[in-house]
C-alpha cells in the first residue's frame, strides 16, 4: 500500500478525512502537531518555533537568517522517517513535497468552497463571519508563500496531486471512499527502487539537519548510501570544514561514504 499525504486548507474536512482513510486502511495517522512535538524532542528546538517555521510564509529576516531553514529541515528528517514506515496518512501542510521522486506516494488535495470553510470557522471558533473570513485567507496565504518559497511550488496546483477532491456534492464518507479505492491501485504500490528512493530520502534530510549548524547553506541529497554534500567554503577553511562535513554526516546512520563538493568564496556563508 501506498503512503498517503493529504493536502487541505483550515476548516476543509481534510483532517477528518485523513483520519477515517487511516482507520479503513489500517494506517497510521501523521499530523503535523505530532511531526513538530517528535522534531521539538529529537532536536532540541522550542516546539513554537517549530509551529512558526513550517506555518508562517518567510519573512526578509527569515531569508537572512538560517533559523527557518533549520526548523523546517528537522521536521522533514522527522516526517520522512514516519514515511519510510509506508503504513501512514499525513494531513498538513508540505507532506507531499517531501517525497518528490517516490512513486509509491497517493496525493490527495482536499478542496472546500469558502462559504462552507468561513461557516465551519464560525462555528468551531465562535468568532464572526469577518473575522473567520479574514483568517482564512491570510492562512491560505501563508501556506501559497511557503510552498513557494521552499520548494518553488504553488500547494493550490492541481498538478501537484494525483486526486483533488472537492467536498460539497462529494461527501467526506464519499472522499474516504475513493481515497481508500484509489490506493490499490498498481501504481502506487512500493517497489524496491521506491523504497531506496525512500530510503535516500530520508537519510539525506537526517543530514542535513545535522549539518545545517555548521553551514546553513548546505545543499545534500544521497545514492544508495553515498551521501553528497554541496556548499560554499572559504578557501583559508576548506580543508577543516570539509573533514568536519564528513565526520558529522558520516555519523549519520545509513550513510556509508560522504562526497563534499565545496564551492571556493572568498566570504563565510
């Protein structure tokens, strides 16, 4: 069976969705809450922090700092080792720009009309139309920029999934249905090349979270177990920073050798 990322907006029934697929298939369900509080432990990082990285679109500070770009690598080194499990139903926001590349991946995008979204804001939050209106669109904003400015991928691209589920005529029961359907099909279920592709996947983000303290502009992706590290390095500190590289990486389980491609700059990065 194939791992299953639910993509939604507030208030667009794709939690409970994601929660009744998980309860038919036998699945474990993966919030985003449960990926930051597992990330906030294993990595030491305040869990509002967090919160803020893998919600809040980026801001100039954020572009010039690393802060973001490490919170956010740390929950993706988290949420990949869930997804490496196969058995699992992610809802939230980015779980299907993670496994770019893996074919055993169903992505579902929920949709919801906003009148129906504002109204189960209303309700849920006690606030008014207004001001329920107003939240969602600055929500649906920040998860737009985000994508964007992460991956340079719009989340409301309806090439971005393989099903887009509209739920007005379609029921939640009915969306359960097809998902649940839609996931025995051939072609989503995992190979062996899949699952390496996986694998690669999930050591490379476990690198660089334990890199990106030491050069935040590290750039690693990995190969049956080679892992490649690219960055910029000042020539007077390339030998050191480059044996460093590959002691940290090298600790990392999973990787059998460690490749540094360090580009030469005349500034630390």
């Amino acid at each position: 069976m194939p791992i299953i990322t639910i993509s939604r907006g507030s208030y667009s029934k794709g939690k409970e969705i994601a929660e009744k697929v998980a309860e038919k298939l036998g699945y474990r369900c993966l919030s985003r809450g449960l990926v930051q509080k597992e990330a906030s432990e294993q990595y030491q990082i305040p869990e509002v922090a967090l919160v803020r990285a893998v919600h809040d679109a980026p801001t100039i500070l954020d572009r010039l700092g690393y802060k973001k770009q490490k919170y956010v690598a740390c929950y993706q080194a988290v949420a990949l080792k869930h997804f490496r499990e196969d058995d699992v139903v992610y809802h939230g926001l980015a779980g299907h720009f993670l496994v770019q590349g893996v074919s055993h991946v169903l992505k579902v995008r929920i949709l919801a009309d906003m009148a129906d979204r504002v109204r189960w804001e209303m309700e849920r939050e006690h606030i008014s139309e207004d001001e329920a209106l107003r939240l969602l669109a600055r929500d649906d904003e920040e998860r737009r920029r985000w994508s964007q400015y992460l991956y340079g991928i719009d989340a409301w691209d309806p090439q971005s999934y393989d099903m887009v589920l509209h739920i007005k005529k379609l029921t939640v029961d009915d969306a359960v249905d097809l998902v649940c359907h839609t996931a025995s099909f051939p072609q989503f279920q995992a190979t062996d090349a899949s699952r390496r592709k996986m694998d690669d996947l999930v050591v490379a983000a476990s690198v660089r979270a334990a890199l990106i303290d030491l050069k935040p502009d590290v750039e690693v992706s990995c190969d049956g177990g080679v892992a490649l590290v690219r960055t910029t390095v000042r020539l007077t500190k390339e030998a050191a920073l480059v044996e460093e590289i590959k002691r940290v990486a090298g600790a990392i389980p999973g990787v059998r050798e460690v490749r540094v491609s360090a580009h030469a700059s005349y500034m630390d990065v």
